[in-house]
C-alpha cells in the first residue's frame, strides 16, 4: 500500500495555547524556564505539563513514570483548550509509554501540532499509523539546538504561524548523495529509532511511495551500517522513493557514516540527499512528516531541497 498524506493541525495564531511535555528523559529546569521564555517571547501561552519535570524515582534516565508522562501527553491532547503540543526533550522512554495512550481518544481529539525528534519518533510514527496525524519533525523547547541557535527557532517559529514559508527545506551545504528527483509523503525520524519501532505489533510494515527522514546521534559507523541493513533485511525500505538524511551528530568523522550511507542506501536507485539540515546538528529545520513532497537532488551540484507540496500546517 502507497503511504498517503495525513490530516494536518491548524496553524498557530497569537496567543495560542501550547503544552510542553516530556515523553522521555528528564528535563533541567533551568533550560526549561529558557524555552518557556522563547516561546513567550512568540506571543505564545505556553504550559508545562504536570509531571515534565519529574524524574523517575528508580530509573533517573526517564522523566517520571511511563504512566505519568502518557497521562501528561494524553492530558494535554485532549484538552480542547490546547492548540499544540511540543515535547521538551528526547532522550529514552517514548517506547516504554506510547501503548498506554488512548488512540481512540486521540483520533477523537482531532490534530494538533506535535513537535519533536530523537526519541521522539516513536511518537511521530504512532501518530501517523495509529491517529493517522501529521505532525512536526523539530527541535524541541529544552535542547541546545532550540536554545542557543536562530536559525533552529526562526524555521520552527515560520512553520506554526506562517507555514507558507518554510515548504522549500535545505541548507546551503546539502548535497546530492544519489542524485535525481522523487516525490512521495515524508516520514521517519531518527533512524536508530525506526529500526527498534520495527516489528512491534503496531510498527509501519509498509512505506512503499514514502520519502525516508532520517538523522541520528552518537551512532558510529559500524552501527549505523548494522541500523540501515536490519531495516533493508525486513523490507521496511522495498519501495520507498527517496532518502533524505540530516545531521549525524557525534556519529564519528563524517567520511566514514557517508561512505555507510552511499553502501547501504545507493543499490536502491533512488535519489537520496545528505546533511539537508536537521536533527540533533547545529541548525535543525522542521520538517513536516505526512505531507507530499518533491525531493530535488541535481547531478550537476545545485543546491538540494525538500520542498512540501502543502504547508505544514493548515
């Protein structure tokens, strides 16, 4: 089955109501009370979910309970008062909590913008398979990336309010790994993420039609080469129309993860493109996940581009 587009969330507007969460690791608050002020500074009304800055209390590596944090993103979504979600930050736990959320209550909900990345892409694919929800690929309000870089907060900011204008992704030093031009609908994330996602019992057994996101950290290359080929093995790449891969932050010298990536990824004979810019890097776009897109790589060394073939947001 060809992946199709998902319903998108409305767009943000002034004063708008966001809840930040935290599905996975724990959060320091001082970077916390920082992103609050970014997002304030926006014209939003931003509310912190109410366990975001817990810690478990045997298991420090995870913000709190898999019970409490599900309860606080369940909460959150289903709050009509609610127009966004955006996760505080990655880390470990989105798998030990996304089968304790109610799905049918979130289908009931309706869409919202849900922003985030690293371990939270076991999310975005739940959202996709089990909500059939798009939702935002982007830097998240307690990481460095978001804090201390103005091109990460001008890309996430230009997506919730004005869309429109951040359809044409990629950075300057983009580069055609396997050139060419495809189209299909985004989805994916951290790559190290998608191959554990894979084979649980609500997994994607299918992306045939999609364009592949991928970016990770702290992977070197041997593991990274062991990631693309679990996920080559099972078939979840039979069909996919194109790759588009962001950052490989502290992945090792980055000679020797494109040389994994040319190995594992140029017998598909499809385009794929590299360091588009976003992820775990020093500057991460947002990328819509679920919409159409044209992924452009021109042989001839011109500027490479992810360009959505709607914005974002509606």
């Amino acid at each position: 089955m060809t992946l199709e587009p998902l319903l998108r969330a409305a767009r943000l507007r002034p004063g708008a109501r966001v809840a930040v969460v935290a599905p996975s690791g724990p959060v320091p608050a001082e970077r916390m009370a920082r992103g609050l002020d970014v997002l304030r500074g926006w014209d939003l009304d931003p509310v912190v979910a109410p366990h975001a800055l817990d810690t478990h209390p045997d298991l420090d590596h995870l913000a709190g309970t898999d019970e409490d944090r599900a309860r606080d993103l369940q909460e959150a979504w289903c709050d009509p008062s609610v127009d966004a979600v955006l996760c505080a930050r990655g880390g470990y736990g989105a798998h030990r909590m996304v089968d304790l959320l109610d799905w049918s209550a979130i289908r009931a909900a309706g869409p919202k913008a849900f922003v985030g990345y690293s371990d939270i892409t076991v999310l975005h694919e739940a959202f996709a398979l089990r909500a059939g929800f798009s939702t935002l690929h982007g830097p998240m309000v307690a990481t460095d990336v978001f804090l201390k870089d103005a091109a990460t907060q001008q890309a996430l900011r230009s997506t919730l309010f004005e869309p429109e204008s951040t359809q044409r992704l990629g950075l300057a030093g983009a580069g055609a790994l396997v050139p060419g031009t495809a189209r299909g609908v985004t989805y994916g994330g951290c790559v190290s993420l998608l191959a554990a996602d894979a084979g649980t019992p609500q997994a994607r057994t299918s992306a045939r039609g999609g364009l592949l996101v991928i970016e990770d950290i702290g992977e070197e290359p041997y593991r990274l080469d062991g990631i693309l080929t679990r996920l080559l093995r099972i078939g979840a790449l039979d069909g996919i129309s194109g790759v588009v891969c962001g950052s490989w932050e502290a992945c090792g010298p980055y000679e020797g993860v494109r040389a994994v990536l040319a190995d594992r990824l140029g017998g598909l004979g499809i385009p794929v493109v590299e360091e588009l810019g976003f992820g775990h890097g020093p500057t991460a776009l947002t990328v819509p996940l679920g919409v159409p897109a044209v992924l452009d790589a021109p042989a001839d060394g011109g500027r490479c581009t992810l360009t959505a073939q709607v914005p974002a947001l509606v």
